[in-house]
C-alpha cells in the first residue's frame, strides 16, 4: 500500500481532477498524465488513488502527534471533544472572572466609603487635640494662681 499523499500531491490532484471535465480530448489526457505523475511522484498509482478515495474520509495532520501516536479519526474526535469541554470551562472561568470583578468593585467602593470616614475622623480628631491643648492652657492659666494659695494654705497649716 502507498503511503499517504503529501500536501503538494493532494493540492496538485484537486487543481488536476477537475480539469478532466474539459470538452478538449488533449487537455483531458494531459490532465490523466499529470495525474499520473504527480501520484508517482508520491510513490502511488491510481490503484492507490482509487483505494484511498473509496475508503472513509479522515483528517491526517503532518507532523503531529496526539499521545505519541499518529493522529486517526478517533484521537481528532477526543481532542474536539476536550476542546468543546475546554471551552466550557473557559466559559465558566470567564463567568467566575465577571463575579470577582464586581465583588472588586464593590469592595473598592466600601474602601473608598472607609477612607472618607477615617479622614473625616482624623480631621475631627486633629479639632479635638488642637482645642484639648488650649483648654489645658485655659485651666492652668486660670487655676494657676488658685493652686499656688491653695498649696500655700496647706504647707502652712501643716
């Protein structure tokens, strides 16, 4: 049995074949030739083309492998199917991705709604330790001559 047609052989075939539908006998046998020499080229013959187009269709991927095997119809089926599953998931994650985003969102806003209630606590507390230092002052200033006739009253009471 031949081996499998090369992309240039199956290229050069599909330009070839339909030129035998020319209403010119010369051009159908140039075609018949060329067809001929392209698959001897390849190492087949039209036996070998006609075994190859009688039998099912399946894809065949130069140089891949799938598992280490060569690529059959069964190992293309699985991997469609993977892939349809795999796309399932990356429909899932994407879902997932949407979610986390807004979760995101929401909780940049509360961090923005936290940030104003702390600047505006820091800015009432800065009010608070600004009046709580005058308020000191006021008291000694006011006090403090109470406190020395109060410390005197006592020392000389002793």
């Amino acid at each position: 049995m031949a081996k499998q047609l090369n992309i240039e052989a199956r290229d050069r075939l599909k330009k070839l074949i339909p030129m035998l539908a020319s209403d010119q006998d010369g051009e159908k046998l140039a075609t018949v030739g060329a067809i001929i020499r392209t698959l001897q080229a390849n190492g087949s013959d039209l036996h070998d083309l006609a075994t190859k187009l009688s039998k099912q269709q399946r894809l065949t991927f130069d140089g891949i492998e799938i598992d280490g095997e060569a690529p059959t119809a069964d190992n293309v089926k699985r991997l469609i199917k993977y892939a349809k599953r795999l796309e399932d998931i990356n429909e899932e994650l994407e879902g997932q991705i949407d979610e986390l985003e807004n979760e995101n969102e929401e909780l940049e806003g509360q961090i923005e709604h936290h940030k104003a209630n702390y600047d505006n606590l820091e800015a009432a507390s800065r009010v608070t330790k600004s009046l709580g230092h005058k308020i000191v002052e006021e008291v000694f200033e006011r006090l403090g001559p109470i406190a020395l006739v109060l410390w005197i009253l006592w020392f000389t009471m002793r």
